[in-house]
C-alpha cells in the first residue's frame, strides 16, 4: 500500500497524467459541439432527431461514457506504455531497487497507480462530457428532464466497471511492452501497431483475431453474440460475448502484469 501511494503521488504530477487527460475530454468536447451543430442546422427532422439522442437523458449518460471508451482506449495503451517507459528512462526504478524495494511489487504498484488514475480519469471526462452535453441540450432546446431519471439510469454502474475494465486492460498492455522494451516510445509505437494491427487482422482471421487483448477488451462494452455478419462474402464485425469478454480481457491483463514482472524481476539494471 505504502508504493501504491507513492506511485499515485508520483503519478499525479507527471505531464502524461495531465495530457492524456486532458486529450480525451478535449475530443470528447469537439465531437459533442458537433453533434450539437448538426442538430442546430439540419433540415431533415430525422436527422435532428438522431442528433438529439446525444443530448437527449438519460440515455444521452450511456452514449457519453461509450463515447469517452472510444476515445479512450487508445490513449490509456499510450498513458500505460508511457508510465512503464519513464521508470526505465528516467532511473526510478534503478533507485528504488538501490533502496531495497521488491522489484515485482514496485512494478505491481507502478501498474496500479496506472489503472487508478484511468478510474478518475474515466469519472473526470465522463462529468465533463456530461456538463458539454447539458450545454447543447440548453443551447437547441432539448429539455433535461431525463437527468433525473433513475429508473433509466440502473445499468450505469455495471457500464462503467466494465469501461474500467477495458481501458485497465488496454493500458496494462501498454505497460507491459514498455516495460519489456525499457522505452516509452517503443511501448507507445509497438502497442499502437498492435491496437491497429488487430482491426486490420480481424478482416482476414476475426474468429482468431476476437480473442487478442484489444479486441475482447472493447468486447466488454459492446460485446455481440460470437458472430458476425457477411459483407460482400467476407465476415465482419466478429466480437466476443461481453461474458466471455470479462474473463479473456481479465486473462490478458493478469498475463501482461506476470510479464512485466517476471522482466522486470531479471533485467540488469545496475550501472
């Protein structure tokens, strides 16, 4: 416990934290305005209608944290990749280990610190969404009486462990081959070949490709029924259940965190 509140106290005040952050909520906005403009200036009712939804609760809290896991999930791999690079980089994790601290368990923490402040940062640009979405809607007229409605709101919660969950996972990932790469940018430029090498894998192997990390991790969320549908002979859109979802992207980030460790625990890092 002792490392995990270092790690959050380091954390806090590195640049990434506060970068990262401030991306998503950033893009998060821009989107939004969008949706906003084009409901202001559509002419077709059904087009402004479909606008609206966005700005429209309580379903309007649901498509504001998938928008944010959106946005999200590739910069919590670079967020991971770039925490796990620092150590090496800067010599943190060479002083820590010249002070006796259990190099698994400084990497553990390290780990952790990262996945707690994806949590807040997960919470912050969902509040922040939320007040933007609250300004379109009193910008076009939609009312806000839905923001009260806690009857349409009771799958929130379990949404949000499960957005927790895949953006854990995604950066745990970028963690890990940082940390096996010793290098920020090698971590952030392998994992993001990955992240987008799976999308582009997935068009000639999806059954093979829905089980890697990225991919089962965004199944969390929007998980389908194990299938697909055919597109021009060839089939796509191939997800996991989100069941099945939670446990292979729960394997995948127990496995990348024993990674990180068993490296960590054998690298040669004195000098």
């Amino acid at each position: 416990m002792r490392l995990l509140w270092a790690n959050l106290r380091k954390l806090r005040r590195r640049p990434a934290t506060w970068v990262t952050f401030v991306l998503v909520v950033v893009l998060n906005t821009l989107i939004t305005m969008l949706v906003v403009f084009a409901t202001r200036q559509a002419d077709d009712p059904q087009t402004a209608l479909a606008s609206r939804v966005f700005l429209t609760f309580p379903n309007a809290y649901e498509l504001i944290l998938q928008m944010v896991l959106g946005i999200g999930g590739l910069i919590a791999v670079c967020y991971g990749a770039a925490i796990a690079g620092s150590e090496w980089g800067w010599g943190t994790l060479k002083a820590a280990v010249a002070r006796g601290e259990s190099r698994t368990r400084y990497t553990l923490a390290g780990f952790g610190g990262v996945a707690v402040y994806t949590l807040l940062g997960l919470a912050g640009a969902f509040l922040a969404g939320v007040a933007v979405s609250v300004a379109g809607a009193l910008l076009t007229g939609v009312s806000l009486s839905g923001m009260t409605d806690f009857e349409g709101m009771t799958g929130l919660p379990e949404l949000f462990a499960r957005s927790w969950l895949s953006l854990a996972m995604n950066a745990g990932i970028g963690f890990a081959i940082a940390t096996i790469a010793r290098s920020q940018l090698a971590g952030i430029g392998v994992s993001i070949g990955l992240f987008f090498g799976g999308g582009i894998a997935g068009i000639f192997a999806p059954h093979i490709v829905k089980w890697l990390p990225f991919e089962a991790s965004g199944a969390v969320v929007s998980g389908g029924s194990g299938g697909g549908m055919m597109v021009g002979g060839t089939e796509i859109g191939v997800q996991l259940d989100s069941t099945t979802a939670i446990v292979v992207t729960v394997a995948w980030l127990v496995l990348a965190m024993a990674a990180a460790s068993i490296f960590t625990e054998r690298a040669e890092i004195s000098g």
